[in-house]
C-alpha cells in the first residue's frame, strides 16, 4: 500500500508512494511524522506524465508486472476533470481487464437517441468482445480509482508537479524534468491529456486541416437520476435555429444527479462565434421538463477534444489517449481508447522496450486508424447543413440502421469488428475518402 510523502526541500507537491524505488535522487522528502526520507535509487522504467485513465492505465499494467513506474500529475489526488462522464461497454470491458472494480460507479444499459421527433431507446448489444453494458462514472471518483490502483500495484504518483520530457541531442527522449530535476527513464509516455507544451515540445500536436471539439458540461438535480439508458440530443440547434454537427447529453450518475453537456464539431459553418455556454443553456431549456431538472450545481467548464496528432510514437517515447488524438469524431468519446492505448503501451514496453514505440504506433494505427480517420471525414460530411439535416433523420430511421449508430456511439467499431456495422464501416470509409478533397474543400467558413 502507498504512502503520501511531502517534500520537504524541493517543490515537488505530494507523492504517493507504492512498492518501487523512485529516481537517483538527492531530494528528501517530509514524511507525516516529521522525519525526512532520501529518495536515492535507480533510473525508472517508464515515467509517466499525466494520471487520468490512460496513464494510470499504463502505470497499473507495468507496475503488476514488476515495472518500475512513476507517474507525474499537475493536480491533487481525486482533483476533477471535465467530462461527460460516460463509460461505453469498450470502456467498461478495458477496466475490468485492469481489475477496477465498478461498485461506486452507475450501471448503463443502453443508448436513447433522439433526431428530431424520432427517438430510438436502444440497448447496448451482447458481444463476445464487449460487455452489454455501460456506466456512469463521475471523473473525480473514476480517475481517484485507477490512480490509487496504480499505487496499490506499486507505481509512484508524483502530485501538483508538471513534467516535461528530457530530450538528448540525438532527440531521443530519456526520461523526465519536474521543477529541475530529472528522472531517467527507458520509456517515457504521454498522457496529458489534449495537446499543449509537452505535445508542441515532440512535434505532437494536432494536424492543424483537421477536425477537432469543443465540449461543455455542468450537474443539475434530478429524480431520473438513476435512469439506465443515456440520453443524445443528435438534432441540436443554437440559439440562431442553426443545426450543429453534435450532439446534447444527458448522463444520470446514480447519485441524485445527471451530467449535462453539449458538443459541437469545428467543421460547422461559424464555429468560432459558437457560443458553448449559450448552446448549453438552449439543450438545457429543451430538456428542462422531461429530467425535472434542478439548478446547475455547479459552473459549466468547457474543454476542448483533440481528434488527430503528428506523432503518436519516437525514441524512448509514445503518446497516449487524448494525447495521441484516440477521440471519436462522431461523439467525442475517449476513455476506452486511453485505457486501450495505455494497457498496450505498457505491454509492449514489458515485451521489449527497445521496439516499445514503433510497435505501439503500428498496433494502434492497426486497431483504429481507419475508425478514426472515417469519423473525421465524416464530421468534414455533416459539416455541411444540407447533409447534417437529412442524415440525422436517417440515423435514427430504422432499428437496423439505429443499432449501427449505436456500434459507432458506442465505440464498439475498429478494424475487427463483424457483421453490419464492420461493413457499413469499412464502406463508409472508402466513399467518404473519395469524396474527402471535395468536403474539405468546400467546408463552411468557421
């Protein structure tokens, strides 16, 4: 079991420390007692920079298998993090691979989409891939989860401190610099979240010609809190009566509460005055009286959702998750693909560190290159109103067509997905990338 540790002469927040060696070090650190440890030791295995669910992921796979592992987070353990909070059956398969039990967390049987008039409630199909089910998971209690995992599986969490990845003149990155110091390491992974300056530092940044989101979301009361289905706006409209290429939430938590959100893609004509706060006011006032809501409880916070990268791979390093653009287009969805991308990077890593990243970049683009790339040309398609209006009504039109919809909201399609929706997919992808130059260049001014 880990320890929380205060430093005592160095900024570096708190650490929580499970059963590895931490760093070659001369930085003490002030125990709950008063009394003062010297970290001294060897270089790490894999340091970690970010503790949402695709670095924890990779801090859990690694650790129980006798990796020396340390994780860097800027916030405070079970700090929070904006989210619509849902979990697919992807998801939830990926944390029972890890062992995370979901007892705290609000059991989801399926999906009720809603374009226009037409509402489909559809449950989340059984598979011998996937769960038949989904959850609810508030992100502050989620992420306080897997972190403490990775600490019981003995990876050390190094709190309020923001890394930077070290890179030798041959551009290979060794390892780590927190508020001066450095901590070697054989693989450095990022999981930062959407890209900034430890992305723009590895030239793994966003392709700029790409699509990307923007989210927002706050609580609100309600006696439908414990409803089993999630709920998608797919015909959502600002205050202008424009159609956006998105789509409004309503996730009930289990707990008194549901997650309310909307999200729009940057292909839509005026993107940049959309106006994230009033559009959530819009949906809100349209679902006001089916959910009973509450007030908010708290101030909606917006964020952004990365769809594409540079890089997701180099010397000594990969990018995870979010950092490595693993979203889906068609409904902003994450958290499975960085718990996926984590476990796997940890993986090859614990198979042979030295073909670790480009191993990583193959398999990943193996497993869902195509998906992804389909959902981006697919979001340049419904950036056009013409095509937007007519297409939700048929994503909806039929059961057979609905559960398709269902495969895609549900990330339940990659490269090896059967039956209809694998075919619709893979056809999709084909039409869509010829007709690719032509959406892209017709696009709406933003």
């Amino acid at each position: 079991m880990g320890r929380v540790i205060r430093i005592a002469t160095q900024t570096w927040g708190n650490v929580v420390r499970g059963g590895g060696d931490f760093g070659r070090s001369t930085v003490l650190f002030l125990l709950g007692s008063g009394s003062v440890w010297d970290v001294s030791s060897q270089r790490v295995d894999i340091a970690v920079i970010g503790a949402g669910p695709a670095g924890a992921a990779t801090a859990i796979q690694a650790a129980r298998s006798g990796a020396k592992v340390v994780v860097f987070e800027k916030g405070v353990h079970g700090r929070d993090k904006v989210c619509g909070d849902g979990l697919t059956p992807r998801a939830v398969g990926a944390l029972n691979e890890l062992k995370i039990p979901l007892d705290d967390a609000h059991h989801i049987r399926g999906l009720r989409m809603i374009a226009g008039k037409q509402v489909r409630e559809l449950d989340w199909p059984t598979t011998d891939r996937f769960p038949n089910h989904g959850a609810v998971w508030p992100r502050r209690r989620l992420d306080a989860a897997l972190m403490d995992a990775a600490v019981d599986a003995g990876a050390d969490i190094v709190f309020e401190t923001e890394a930077s990845p070290v890179i030798d003149e041959n551009g290979r990155v060794t390892g780590v610099e927190a508020n001066g110091n450095r901590i070697d390491a054989d693989l450095t992974v990022i999981a930062a979240g959407a890209q900034g300056a430890v992305a723009r530092k590895l030239g793994a940044d966003r392709v700029p010609d790409e699509p990307f989101g923007l989210a927002i979301r706050t609580y609100a009361a309600t006696p439908r809190h414990a409803d089993v289905h999630l709920e998608a706006c797919l015909s959502l409209k600002d205050e202008r009566g424009t159609a956006i290429p998105g789509y409004g939430w309503m996730f009930p938590a289990g707990d008194g509460t549901v997650n309310i959100g909307v999200g729009a893609l940057s292909t839509m004509k005026g993107f940049k005055k959309l106006n994230l706060n009033t559009l959530l006011e819009a949906y809100r006032h349209l679902v006001q009286d089916d959910w009973d809501l509450g007030p908010n409880l708290e101030r909606p916070r917006a964020w952004r959702l990365p769809m594409s990268t540079q890089r997701r791979h180099g010397a000594g390093w990969v990018a995870i998750g979010d950092a490595a653009g693993l979203v889906n287009p068609m409904n902003g969805e994450g958290i499975d693909y960085g718990l996926e991308s984590g476990m796997l990077a940890a993986d090859l890593f614990l198979e042979n560190p030295a073909t670790a990243p480009a191993r990583y970049d193959q398999l990943v683009g193996e497993r869902f290159d195509a998906f992804l790339r389909t959902g981006r040309r697919f979001s340049f398609l419904v950036g056009h109103p013409w095509i937007l209006k007519p297409g939700l009504r048929l994503s909806v039109s039929t059961d057979a067509i609905a559960n398709i919809t269902l495969a895609v909201m549900g990330n339940l399609v990659d490269n090896t997905t059967p039956g209809a929706a694998g075919r619709v997919l893979s056809l999709a992808d084909k039409a869509l990338g010829l007709a690719d130059p032509i959406l892209r260049k017709t696009r709406a001014a933003a």
